[in-house]
C-alpha cells in the first residue's frame, strides 16, 4: 500500500471515534440533529482543510517544511499544554505517567529508526 492512501485510511479510521467524542456531548442533551450536524461540520471541516493543505504544497513545495513545522508546533503545544497537566491531575501515580511517556518515546524513536 502506498503511504498517502495508508495515512489517508488511518486518518478516516481516526476520524470515526473523534465523530462520536464531538457528537456524544450534543447528543446526551437531547439534541440528536445538532449532534449530527456538529459531526458532520467537524469532518468537512477537517476534509476540507486537508484538501487546501493539499493542493497548497504540491503547488508551492518550497512551503512543505514550513507547514510541517506548524503542524508539528501544533501537536506538541496541544500535548504539553493540556493533555500532560490533565493526566497528572487525573492519574494518582506520577511514576506510571511518567514512565508511560518514556515508552512511547522510546518505542516512537525504535520505529521511526527500524522503518
């Protein structure tokens, strides 16, 4: 399988809990067409976004790493800001959080290097 269409099927395949988790909150306040909706707009949003993302660096290439930069930005903000303060709120034992941390590192660094 070529690597676009695995990321695009994995990028679907994640898309389907992310549906539920925005549409679950509306839903259980008794509004089964706003949760829909919202869902829906949620998706478009991000298919739409991708598209841009899309024909913006194939046509201008030279802005492909700075776009990763951003997106890569992005995702470690998101990780640091609010999901690490919340899961040491959350967990009781910091040394299972932290050692949870130090495995995915270790195993995201073991297969970026073996594949």
């Amino acid at each position: 399988i070529p690597v676009g269409i695995a990321t695009g099927i994995a990028i679907s395949i994640q898309d389907v809990p992310e549906g539920l988790a925005v549409a679950l909150p509306a839903s259980a306040t008794g509004g089964a067409r706003k949760a829909t909706v919202i869902a829906v707009l949620s998706g478009l949003s991000e298919t739409l976004m991708a598209v841009l993302g899309a024909v913006l660096f194939t046509t201008f290439s030279i802005l492909l790493p700075i776009g990763m930069g951003f997106a890569g930005g992005a995702m470690l903000y998101v990780t640091i800001k609010e999901l690490v303060p919340e899961i040491y709120r959350e967990e009781h034992s910091d040394l299972k959080v932290t050692a949870g941390f130090i495995t995915g590192f270790l195993l995201m660094l073991f297969l970026d290097s073996a594949f």
